[in-house]
C-alpha cells in the first residue's frame, strides 16, 4: 500500500489541499466569489434602476407627446373656428359695403337726377321768360309798358327759380 503510486498521490494530493488550507485559499476564494457576487448583486440592482427611470422617462415622453398631439389638435381646430370666423366677418363686411356702395349711388343718381331736373325748370324758366318777355313786348307800347315789362319780368324770375 505505501508502495504504490496511487497512494503517494493521495497523499501528495492531501498534503497539497492542507496546505490550501493552511494558507486560507478557500477563504480568498470564498471572499473573491462574495466580493464578485456582490458587484453583480449591484450591477443588477444598478441595471434595474436604470431600467426603472427609463421606463419612467419612457412613460413621461408618451405623456407628453400626447399631450403634444392634443395641443397641436386644439390648435388646428382654434384655426378651423377662427377662420371660419374670418370668413363670416369678411362676408359681412362685404355685404355692408356693397350695401353702402348701392346707397351712395342711388343718392349719386337721385342728386343727378335733382340737377338735370333743376336745370330742365331753368330752361323751361329762361324759355318761358324769353317767350313772355316778346309776348308783352309786343302788345305793351310805350315807355311805361317797357318799363312795367321789364319789373314783371324780374319779378317772374325770381318767383320760378
């Protein structure tokens, strides 16, 4: 048994585990592993912290980008109502102008029309006048008659104008 090779490389093997032992190498490898554990544990716990804002950010981003398409939405339909309300407004006042516009071309026309009027009676006076004045002229004699002609004449044509 003592000769044998197996036996010594129990031993040796033996010996050699002792002496791991001795030494502490399985506690180094215990607080190696520990140490190595606990960088994973706080890798993990960092990873999961990492995952944990950025699903937060995530979450805010959708938030605001609905509320983004809202705001843009209510935007879009103001404009709609506004312009909308533009187009009434413009209508109305174009309508209000073209009424005024009618207005002060009936009363262009009715003024036109008083004028041609007011100059048809001064003609009508100026022939009616004419045609008196050689009416009496030539059935009035004398001096007096002129001078009563001459009077009634300026008096007629104050009273017709």
């Amino acid at each position: 048994m003592f000769r044998t090779a197996e036996f010594w490389v129990l031993v040796s093997f033996l010996i050699f585990v002792g002496g791991m032992v001795y030494v502490g190498v399985p506690g180094m490898i215990t607080k190696a592993l520990d140490e190595r554990g606990e960088a994973i544990r706080r890798e993990l716990d960092e990873a999961r912290r990492l995952r944990e804002e950025a699903q937060a950010l995530l979450a805010e981003y959708h938030q605001k980008r609905r509320q983004a398409d809202q705001e843009a939405q209510a935007i879009i339909e103001s404009a709609h109502a506004e312009a909308a309300s533009l187009k009434a407004q413009s209508a109305k006042a174009l309508q209000e102008m073209l009424e005024r516009r009618a207005k002060l071309a009936e009363e262009k026309i009715a003024r036109a029309e008083a004028q041609a009027l007011g100059e048809v009676r001064a003609a009508a006076v100026e022939a009616a006048t004419g045609a008196a004045e050689k009416v009496l002229r030539a059935r009035a004699q004398g001096d007096v008659a002129t001078g009563l002609v001459d009077d009634a004449i300026r008096d007629l044509k104050g009273r017709l104008n």
